[in-house]
C-alpha cells in the first residue's frame, strides 16, 4: 500500500511541472508503461464519442483492469480514497483509448477542455476531487499543459454495474 501511495504522489509531483519535454502523448504512454485497450462497443443505445466541429465529446466511461473486470464499490465504505485515485487513473487509460481510436494520433489533441467526474460515495465520503485526481494527473502527464483542463468531481449514490467512478471529456482537436 505504502509503495502505491509513493508512486502516486510522484506521478501528481510529475504532473505538477506539467511538462512532456516535448514528448508525443504516446511515447509518453510508452515511457508510462501503458498500453491502451482497444475499445469495447456501448453496452447500450450510445456511441462513446461524438465529434462537434472541433470538439470531442466522450461518453462516461467505467474503470476497467488490465484484465477487463470493472472495478466497483463505494468510496469511504468498500474502498479506500488511494483505491478511488488508481480507478480514476484506470478509467483516464480507457478514455485516452477511445480518442485515440476516433483520432488515429493522439497529437491531435489541442486542449483537454473539461473533466466531469463521478464518484459512487458513501453519504459522508468528501474526497471526491481527489478520487477524479487519478484521472487529471494522468491527462497532464500525458498531454502537458494541453491536458490541463476544468473539472468537476461530485459525489453519487450509486453509478451503473457499481462501478467506483464514471468519467467523460470534451477535448478540442485539430
């Protein structure tokens, strides 16, 4: 548990330059050690992203593991603020995965403009913004200053199949 503390306080040190060093959004991933999944289908009458003009509208998407189970449960009663941050991460991974399937090449991606994140919560659970930090520290460690973006991040009483947290994106393209 110490260990995944430590790296995630240096993954949100990193972040806190917001530098790439010029670096490609995907040999960022590759120097991150992360490969994107590809995309599964909506589980419903949706698509996963939507293209407006210059802007991307993407879907909420879940927290899968590499091995495709979801992870679920309720922050401040099933899991821990630490376990809600690496979800936030998992489910930042999947999204990157979607754009870069609509874009072909991540650097396209001119701005990451807006986070909306979900978070299953327990009544008194009040870390929510540091839960959907998983997922903002990720965007700007792989986008620089590109991905610095506005956000929300409130707290649910339940999200679809008990998942931990539900994230969308709008992101300006080229």
């Amino acid at each position: 548990m110490k260990k995944r503390i430590f790296a995630s306080a240096c993954l949100a040190l990193s972040c806190l330059v917001g530098s790439t060093n010029g670096a490609s959004p995907e040999s960022r991933l590759q120097e991150l050690d992360i490969t994107l999944a590809q995309n599964n289908a909506p589980v419903a009458n949706y698509v996963s992203a939507v293209r407006a003009g210059n802007l991307i509208f993407l879907a909420g998407h879940l927290p899968k593991g590499e091995d495709g189970s979801l992870v679920t449960g309720k922050l401040g009663q099933d899991l821990s603020t630490e376990e809600g941050y690496e979800a936030a991460r998992l489910t930042a991974i999947a999204l990157i995965g979607t754009l870069k399937g609509e874009l072909g090449e991540l650097g396209k991606v001119k701005r990451i403009v807006k986070v909306s994140g979900m978070v299953n919560a327990s009544p008194d659970y009040t870390e929510h913004s540091k839960v959907i930090n998983g997922c903002s520290d990720l965007l700007v460690d792989v986008f620089g200053d590109r991905g610095r973006h506005a956000r929300i991040a409130c707290g649910y009483s339940s999200l679809p199949l008990n998942a931990a947290v539900e994230i969308d994106l709008i992101v300006e393209v080229e």
